[in-house]
C-alpha cells in the first residue's frame, strides 16, 4: 500500500495531460446511443446477422421459394414430356472441354443397347457427338401458371440432342424438370398449412388463455386427445377419407386443410400460456376499462407482444407439413398424379430392385433434406433473434 499523505499536504491528482478530443467523446456517444434508441425490430435483426447459419438458409429458401415462380422457366422440359427412347437414362455428366479444348458447357451424345441377359437398357456416351447446351432458348411449349402460352426456357439439350442432368423415369421423364414443378406443391403446401394452423392456433389458443374458466378446461383436453394420438396413422386415416372421384386440386386442398388441422394444437398451447401471464398487465386492465373487446384486446395489445416468438415457431412447423405431404403421396394417401410433388416423385423408388438398378430415381429427397434443415435452422436464429436483449 502507499503511506498516506501528511496532513496538511495537497492531494495528488491524476489527470491526463493530453488535450480534449470532443468528437472522440460525440463518436463514442453516438454508437452508444444507436444501440440504445434502437426498436425491436432493428436489435433482432442485428442479432440474427451474427447468426450466419440461419442467414445462409433464410436466403437459401428465399431463392428456392423465388424459383417456384419461374419455374416452366427453369425447367428444361415439361412436367409430361416422355422421351420413349431414353427410358431409365443415368444422369449425364456436364463438360467444358472437348479433346482439350474449350466448348463450353456441353453433354455427350448417348447410344442405347439392350442387354438380353438382365433385359436392362445400356448407355454410353460417343464422344464424337458433342451436343452443346443451350441458354435462353425454345423448347418445349407450356402455359406459365397455367395462363400465358410460351416456350422460353433457361436451358435446352442441343437441337435433336439430349440432356438429362439427373436421368429420366420409367416413362423417359427427365427427373430435374419433375424436382423443380414438384417443389411448386411440396413448398406450397407448407406455407397454405402453416397458415391455417397458424389461424386455429392464435384464435382459440387465444381465447382459451384469455377467458379461462370452462373453455380453457375443454380446449385443453381435446388438445391433448389430438396430441395423444400417433400422427402417421392420423393422416393416413383423415387423407383415406377423401373420394378417389375428386380432382386433383381438391385433393390438394384437402390434403393441406388435414396438416393445417392437426397441427394447430402445439401452436395454441403456446399462445395460451403467452396470453396467461400477459392478461394481467396493466396496459390489458386499462384497455378493457376503456371499452375495448376482447377480439381488439387480443389482436391489438397482446398478440403482438409475442409475435416474434410465433414466427419463429411457425418456421419450425413448415418443416412438419412438408414432410407430411411427403409421406401421405409417398404412402399413395396424399397428393395423386397427374399432381406432382416430391412425395409423388419417390413413389418411383419404392422397389428395392429399382432402388440398386436406378439410383437417381432418389434425388428428389435432396431437396427435402435441404428444405427441412434450412428451414430448422432458419427457426433457430429466428428462436434466438426473438429476444434481442438475452
């Protein structure tokens, strides 16, 4: 320790010497301040910026969920086009240089032979037919939504050439047309579900967390005897239901309305216990001293103090219904020809031999398995960007 001064003697001061910088002080109070006068809004975007996992996959589903807007634009085929004679083609490789030159982006023309002994179709590439690929082109004709007449494609197979980047079906159906029109549905379905649970939940999570009493004792229960009940069979025997005389889109309605149905339930537990601790806030009392109705109660001051918890939890469901739809046409109950889906699509690779023969004919579970984990993780920065001040 220091020996203490005299008394008596003048205290030391320790000041610095060197001269004062008032715009060092305005710069240093001023990104102070930016954090503090910051809303909401900016501070959860803030946080998940710092969050690069789940800004990589919000990106990753903006640009998928884009692309199923152009997608007859994308696709270099039709969803229906049948080349007879490149049934069961393997994927064809994409290639730049030609005996050590540049071409550009071009496939190998294909010969087929059948081999007598497994009665399989054999092909290889000729390397004297160079057919190179064409960018903004026409081919194939379609009707864009189903509206506008036209045959603009991003890419082409070279004129009276081929391209199949992930091979053809059993009917010489090009696999990577077919992903891209079946993601249409498949990513569709998630949304249009997501948001009628998203109704059913808010609505009489709400009400039950707001009123209590017998109505909150009656919704609790048939909650849990929805949640009691095993969700594959559940499905299976709510999409058993609907006739097979119905059309395709009515059975693409109704497949959405059963996944829009069964999972309201988790959703609503969570607005209730949200709404039960809020209902008693000050701000809630004066709102209903003042007249408001418990519809403008809940919608106007409530629901809103949590918002950003039941986006976060309606990205996480999306995942579920995507997967339901899958498995529903996987299992022949969900979505049927000539609607396509991803789930529809994998129904070609149910046979183990098809499976070892055709391997390709698997690649629409790739987009599945990238859709889901980019959706999950886009959940969790969401989940954690939801309370900025953590």
């Amino acid at each position: 320790m220091s020996p203490l001064p005299p008394p008596g003697a003048p205290l030391q001061h320790y000041v610095s010497t060197a001269p004062f910088d008032p715009i060092a002080t305005e710069t240093m109070a001023a990104a102070s301040s930016r954090i503090h006068l910051a809303s909401q809004k900016q501070l959860m975007w803030w946080k998940f910026k710092h969050h690069r996992l789940a800004l990589a996959s919000g990106i990753f589903l903006l640009v998928v969920y884009l692309m199923i807007l152009v997608v007859e634009f994308l696709a270099p085929y039709g969803l229906h086009t049948r080349n007879v004679d490149y049934i069961h083609s393997p994927p064809q490789r994409v290639h730049l240089f030609d005996k050590g030159e540049f071409v550009g982006p071009f496939v190998y023309g294909r010969t087929m032979q059948l081999d007598l002994d497994t009665l399989r179709r054999v092909y290889t590439d000729n390397p004297n037919d160079v057919q190179p690929i064409r960018f903004f082109c026409r081919s194939d004709s379609f009707k864009f939504w189903g509206l506008v007449q036209s045959d603009l494609h991003l890419v082409c197979p070279a004129q009276g050439g081929q391209m199949f980047l992930l091979g053809t079906d059993r009917l010489g159906r090009d696999v990577l047309s077919r992903i891209l029109y079946g993601a249409r549905i498949s990513l569709t379905i998630g949304l249009i579900g997501i948001a009628i649970s998203f109704v059913l939940g808010i609505v009489i999570g709400g009400l039950a967390g707001y009123w209590g009493g017998v109505f909150d004792l009656i919704v609790q229960r048939v909650i849990e005897v929805l949640q009691s009940l095993p969700s594959l069979p559940l499905w299976m025997a709510l999409a058993a239901i609907m006739p097979v005389t119905w059309s395709p889109i009515v059975i693409y309605f109704g497949i959405t309305v059963i996944l829009g149905i069964i999972d309201w339930t988790g959703l609503a537990r969570a607005v209730r216990s949200k709404l039960l601790a809020l209902r008693e806030e000050d701000y809630v009392q004066a709102a209903q001293l003042m007249g408001a109705s418990t519809p403008r109660i809940i919608a106007r001051h409530l629901v809103p103090g949590f918002m950003s918890h039941l986006i976060a939890s309606a990205t996480i469901s999306i995942p579920g219904m995507i997967l339901g739809e899958t498995a529903l046409s996987f299992l022949g109950l969900g979505l049927r020809p000539p609607i396509t889906s991803w789930g529809i699509l994998l129904t070609e690779a149910k046979s183990v031999s098809v499976i070892a023969f055709y391997p390709w004919l698997l690649f629409p579970i790739i987009p599945v398995v990238l859709v889901i984990l980019a959706f999950n993780f886009l959940g969790d920065g969401l989940r954690d960007a939801a309370d900025p001040y953590k």
